[in-house]
C-alpha cells in the first residue's frame, strides 16, 4: 500500500504491471487519452451533459477525482470543474505541446492523463479543470469509492 491522502485514498503509485493489466479493460479511445495523452473532440464525450449527483473516478484507476457539485458548464465542449474531489489526488505537468502553453493534469496514482486546467474558471477557485470524459468514470451518490486500486485480472 502506498501514501494516502488526506481523504483516505491509496494514492500508489501504480506498479507498471498492474497498471498494464488495468489498462487491458480500456477502449482503444480510452487507451488513447489515459495513456497516449490524447484529446477527445468538444461536444462528443459522454459525460458533458451528465446532470446526476456523484464523484467522477479515474476511469484507470478507480481513484475519486471530482464531486459533481464542483462541475459546471463552461461552454468549451468538454467536462468541467471549479475544484478536484481532493487536491491530492492529481498531479500536473507543463504542457508545451501544439504551441500552446498549458498546465496538463494527471490522475496522481496511475498517471493516466486526464486533461488540463485553465485561470479562467468560476469562483470560488478561478480554475476550470476541463476533463475528457475517455478519462473518466461517473459513480452515483451513494455508491462505494474504491479506496485501493482494483485489482488487475
């Protein structure tokens, strides 16, 4: 078992085997953005109209990123957040790709690439972390939030 966050999650890392294993349950579009670092087009993701209460996990690795009550509608065609379901549980790099200058944000225990985040968002944080829904998972209120990684068949 590895670090935990303050909000009791296993934060890993991911040894390289297991999380290969996870990654066979992927899509190849899922594969494509966890893993390769990969952008889903606006307006296409399966959860950017998603309504419902709940936390949005790391489609990986089951880790808790965002609550729903964190997400709004920024007009920009991909999922987005004011703050993270806890701010240990992602981790973030500068991305200088395409000739832009951006903050890339990752899944802090598999490394899975989840999208970035921008100085533009609401109050109270003035951030929006804009997520491809590839990157994630929707758990209903009152579902279980896996505390550990699942296990890799």
């Amino acid at each position: 078992m590895g670090t935990r966050s303050d909000s009791g999650f296993d934060l890993g890392p991911l040894a390289p085997g297991h999380r290969e294993r996870l990654a066979r349950a992927l899509s190849a579009e899922e594969r494509r953005v966890l893993l390769d670092h990969g952008t889903e087009p606006p307006f296409c993701g399966g959860l950017l109209d998603n309504k419902a209460s709940g936390v949005y996990a790391c489609r990986l690795c089951q880790l808790p990123l965002f609550r729903s009550g964190a997400k709004f509608e920024s007009g920009t065609g991909w999922p987005s957040f004011f703050e993270p379901f806890d701010p240990e549980h992602i981790s973030s790099r500068r991305d200088s790709s395409y000739g832009m200058e951006r903050v890339e944000i990752r899944c802090r225990r598999c490394d899975g690439h989840l999208g970035h985040v921008f100085p533009d968002g609401p109050p109270p944080t003035g951030l929006r972390y804009c997520l491809n829904s590839a990157s994630l998972q929707f758990l209903p209120e009152g579902a279980d939030l896996a505390r550990e990684a699942p296990a890799a068949a």
